[in-house]
C-alpha cells in the first residue's frame, strides 16, 4: 500500500474542496455532487493498492471522480449526457473562435482596448453559466487546468488521455468556452456597447503611437496625435 | 551563431501553452522573445491570461459542513 490509512484521511480532506467543486460543475446539482465525492472516496479506499506513491494521489483520486461519473451516467443510461462526455474529434486541430480575434482592432488609439474592456465587464455568472453550457468533455478539462490547476501531463492521468489530446481538448473547450460568451455578450447587447466606443476612438498608426508616447515621456503638452 | 526566432504564426499556436506555462525552457524562452517584440501577439496573449486568471476565480474552496460531516464519518468506518 502506496500511503498509511492516516495520510489517506489527510489527502481526502485536504482536497474535498476541489473534490466537490469539481463534482459539482461535473453533476451540475449539489446533492449529486455530494454522492458522487462520497461513492469516490468509497471506491478510492477500496482501490487503494492501486495508487503507486503519494505524489500521484491528487491525479489518482480524481480519475477515480471521473470514473465514477461516467459509470454512474451509463447506469443511468443517460444517453445525450454520454455523449457529451465523448470527445470524438480528438485528432482535430484545436478550436477557432477567438474573442480576441472579433475585437481587436491594431490601428486604435494605444489607450483604447475593446477586448480587455470586454473582458472588464464579464461577470462570475456570465462565466459560470458558459463553463456549465460547455459539453462534459470539454467542462473537465477547463476545470482541472484552469480551476484546479493541473498540469498537462495530470490531467493526462486523470482522464486517462494522451498529452497531446489534452493540448487539442483545451484548445476547442476554450474555443467553445469563448464562443458562448461571445454569443452571450450578444444577446445583452455588451459587444455593440463596447465595438461603438471604440468607433469613437480616430484610426492612428502603430508609427503615430509611438510618436505621441514619445511626446508624453517628455512632457509635451497639447494634443498627442 | 544566428539568434533563433519564432514568427506569429508559431507565436499563436503556442499560445495557450505558454499560458498555462507548459512550454519547455528552448520555446519558452523564444516566445518570450516574440512577445517583447510582436504587441498583437502580446495582447493576445494577454488576453488569454486575463481570461484564464477569471476562469480560475470560478473555484469555491469552501466545502458544505454536511458533506465534511459525511465524510468524516466515511473515513471512520473504513
């Protein structure tokens, strides 16, 4: 046995914030999500030869999550959720849609920024409900990377995937994770809000940019165009 | 020796690697000299920072006492 019944305990509630939190956006419900981090605790005590040192219990046990998700959805038979959890197009180049690529605009005022001021009004539900909208193969990934801040090759070991698939998972499920808040921002009417403004802004030059912050580094008065 | 360099097109494919700090020290190290360089890729880049560090702001540590409380009891009857 990799780790003693007392670091087991310590491992277990050390993560079951994660544990939860990841169950939760997972199951999408609290009460599920509490079964589910209680039938893996079960099953993790019961596969404990299994895990080969310590150092790999965080990756271990999360497998043993996802796992445990997914049988429970096949018990279920929950068909469109299964398939939401099969990413079929793992060979594929990673996503397209880019939130940055619809707002940039390279010749505004060095000052005006449309898509990190798009980025300033986003708020937590507006994020929340994209990732939860997101199908379950690409939700895992963003979870593990970006909330729960895994590396790659963890993530590899806890969903049982190559390196390289995780690399193209990330890159559509922030290709999707993008587009939904895009489409999002649409439907309030935020991405015209932010596009006129910057109309307002003159055109300039990257050459006429760095004049005028030149001009402001030395103090110039008057206009910097 | 010629200084090795990276154009955008590598830049942005890298991109979110770079991000997520996966890149090894060689590519690193290049992208790192592309974007003192190239402001669109820096932006864009900056962007992809911005909007991962948000993402991560998602993450709720705080686990509900009756879920601790189950499992504590779990623990006790292994």
């Amino acid at each position: 046995m990799a780790v003693s019944r007392k670091v087991f305990e310590e491992q277990v509630l050390g993560l079951l914030g994660s544990l939860q939190g990841v169950a939760r956006r997972l199951t999408r419900n609290d009460a599920d999500a509490e079964d589910l981090v209680a039938e893996t605790v079960a099953r993790a005590w019961r596969a404990l030869d299994s895990l080969a040192s310590e150092a790999a219990f965080r990756a271990w046990i999360f497998r043993i999550l996802n796992n445990t998700f997914i049988s429970d959805l096949r018990r279920a038979d929950a068909r469109p959720r299964l398939d939401s959890i099969e990413c079929e197009d793992e060979d594929a180049e990673g996503g397209d849609f880019s939130i940055f690529e619809q707002m940039h605009q390279p010749f505004l005022l060095w000052f005006s920024n449309p898509e990190q001021e798009f980025l300033d009004k986003l708020l937590r539900e507006d994020l929340d409900r994209a990732l939860v909208a997101l199908p379950d193969c690409y939700r895992v990934v963003v979870i593990l990377s970006d909330l729960e801040e895994f590396s790659y090759p963890e993530i590899a070991a806890t969903l049982e995937i190559p390196i390289g698939t995780v690399r193209s998972r990330l890159a559509r499920a922030r290709s999707a994770l993008q587009k939904a808040l895009w489409q999002q921002a649409q439907a309030y009417g935020l991405t015209n809000a932010v596009a006129a403004r910057s109309e307002c802004a003159p055109l300039e030059t990257e050459a006429q940019q760095r004049g005028a912050t030149a001009r402001l580094a030395r103090g110039d008065k008057g206009s910097v165009r | 020796m010629t200084k090795q360099q990276i154009d955008c097109e590598l830049a942005l494919r890298q991109i979110l690697e770079y991000v997520d700090h996966e890149l090894g020290e060689h590519d690193h190290s290049l992208m790192e000299q592309h974007l003192r360089t190239c402001k669109s890729c820096f932006s864009r880049m900056e962007f992809e920072r911005r909007l991962k560090r948000k993402v991560g702001e998602l993450r709720e540590d705080e686990v509900p006492s009756p879920l601790s409380e189950r499992i504590k009891g779990l623990l006790k009857s292994f």
